[in-house]
C-alpha cells in the first residue's frame, strides 16, 4: 500500500480514512487517480465525483465514483453482489470488515493491471462476491470460489470465531485478506492459465488440476499432508490438490507485492551492524514497473520478511509472515509472477 495524505493539509493519512483528523475535512478514495482526495463536508463529494452510495447512506465505504458514471456503487462495491443480513447483530461491522478488505484486494489488483470485471457487465466471465452467514441455506456457508463466484462465510469477519477456526485447522495465518487473495487466484487461474500457453509449465510445477478434486480435499482432511510438504509448497492447505497449491502461492505473491510497496513507500531501510545480518536497502514497489524483476523481489522479501516476524515477536505477536519459502515454492512464487505480469492486450 502506498503512503496517502490528505490533499487539502497535507497530513499523513491511511487508505481507510474517511476524514483528515488534522484540518476535518472529509476524505475520499479516487480509484482511478489512485490517491485521496479532500472534500467539505458540506459538500457531497469532492469536484468531478460523487461519493460511492455505501459511502452516503451505510457508512461502510470510503470510495467515490466519477461523476459520469451511471453506477451508484464503487468499483469494489459494484462486485458485491450479496451483503450480510444487517438485522442480524453484528453483521453490520461484519460487512465493514469485509468491504474493507476487499477494497485492499481490489487495489492490488487494479495496480497489477489484472482484468477485474463485475459479473453483472460480463456474466458468467466477471467477479461477484457473496458474503454470507450460516443459516442463510440449508447447509453451513463454506468459504470458496466458482466460476467468478466468490463466497465468504460472514463468521471470519469476527475475530474470535476466525481464530478459533485457526487452531482447529492448525494453521499459521488466517485473515480476512488472505482468504479474498486466496479465492480470487481461483478466478485468475480460470483467466490466465486454464487453457493458455503456460498451462504445460503449470502442470510441471504445480502437479496435473485434472486429478479429482473432491477425492483430492478429502484425502487431505482425512490425512493431513505429507510430511516433507514444505519442501515444495508454501502451505500445507497447498499440498492438497494444484488448484490449491496455486491459489496458495498466489496468494502470497499478492502478500508480497502490498507489503513491498509500503516498505518502499515509506522509505525502509536495513542497515545492521554485521555484515552477515539481513541487509535492505528501500524496496522495489512492485506496483510502480509494468514488468518487475521478480529476482529483485524476492531478494527484497527475505529481509522484509525477517523484519517483520521480529517486530511482531517483540510486540508479544505471531509471527507476521510464518512461511518458509523453499526453492520450489520460490520457483512456483515466479511462474505466477510472470503469468500476473505478463503484457496483455
């Protein structure tokens, strides 16, 4: 994520903020100049634009829509398709959560310049998104993609259930953002892989997607994953079948190309006192090259990744990134850069 500030003061602010603490003004997200704007509060929205209607009338959104635009929406709210039941308590900062991560995901997608279409504009080939509580149906809402569909059980939005899901997985990671990441590299494996010409150096690396899924999942939960998996995946969720195993990877390139741009952003440094302690100089933003060397990434993650674990332990907290990138996932993490970043008409 890039640094923001407030264009009337100044001021540094976030990418969440709705109003510039320092001078009051209210603020709002253009997606298309990829900055913060300034508005009165009087006002309602800043010159040229309108505020996002999840802006004006739930409070839930912070982006604006050009003025031209027929759409009412944002262009991340404009993917949501279905919202939390809000007379349920609690399912109101449930849906803030939710949005607020898939605003995250939207911008790294549209920086990457990936195809990001609403299913409303292209059918069956766009995105939509449904966040969903158990109850809804007849069965318990499972978190997963098909066909463009995104589907986010409502619970993971609460931080108490989305850890106690943790430890009963026995997983390292579990947040609202690795789950979005995760599930869109679904819909780009459809997009950019299925049937292209680097479909035969997929199945190289990530093993053949035409082994039966289901058979595949439930092998996994029934028996856990091989015991060496780390040598060749980034997770053990990866082990269980190639589509998983992309989505994983997937996922954690995405990982790396926000928390790169921030550490760029904002001018971080590594300069330790041995020569033989983890060294940066300001990273790459990955989001600023229309081809990124992914060597030079890679080469800036490790000590990012170091830094991070370190201030995290210091503060009493997991680790921030506890991932082990072998060679083979380094080489998986590169296949899927250069399928992101590959020239596209």
């Amino acid at each position: 994520m890039k640094t923001f500030h407030c264009s009337h003061c100044q001021a540094l602010v976030f990418f969440e903020n709705s109003r510039c603490l320092v001078c009051g003004h209210g603020l709002v997200y253009l997606p298309d100049q990829r900055r913060m704007q300034a508005f009165d509060p009087a006002a309602e929205a800043a010159a040229g634009y309108r505020l996002c209607g999840n802006y004006v009338a739930e409070q839930v959104c912070n982006w604006a829509v050009p003025a031209s635009d027929p759409n009412p929406l944002c262009e991340s709210c404009r993917l949501t398709r279905t919202i939390p039941d809000l007379s349920l308590p609690g399912n109101r900062e449930a849906w803030y959560r939710l949005e607020k991560a898939k605003r995250r995901l939207i911008y790294t997608l549209q920086g990457m310049r990936l195809p990001l279409v609403p299913e409303i504009d292209r059918g069956d080939g766009g995105i939509a998104f449904e966040f969903l509580h158990d109850g809804t149906g007849s069965r318990p809402v499972t978190t997963g993609h098909d066909s463009g569909l995104i589907t986010v059980n409502v619970a993971e939005a609460d931080d108490v259930q989305r850890e106690r899901q943790r430890v009963q997985h026995n997983e390292p990671y579990r947040t609202l953002i690795g789950h979005l990441r995760h599930e869109i590299g679904h819909y780009y494996w459809d997009r950019l892989v299925s049937g292209s010409a680097g479909l035969e150096e997929f199945r190289k690396l990530f093993g053949d997607e035409r082994a039966d899924y289901g058979a595949a999942l439930q092998k996994h939960y029934d028996n856990g994953p091989p015991v060496d998996w780390q040598n060749s995946h980034v997770s053990a969720y990866a082990s269980a079948h190639p589509w998983e195993d992309w989505a994983e990877t997937w996922a954690h390139l995405l990982h790396m190309v926000d928390a790169l741009e921030t550490a760029g952003a904002a001018g971080l440094t590594i300069r330790p006192r041995r020569p033989d302690e983890p060294k940066l100089n300001p990273p790459m933003d990955p989001l600023r090259e229309e081809h990124p060397d992914f060597g030079r990434m890679v080469e800036a993650w490790m000590p990012l990744a170091y830094l991070m674990n370190n201030l995290s332990r210091s503060l009493g907290h997991p680790d921030s990134y506890p991932f082990v990138l072998s060679p083979t996932v380094i080489g998986k993490l590169g296949f899927v850069h250069a399928t992101v970043f590959a020239p596209r008409p």
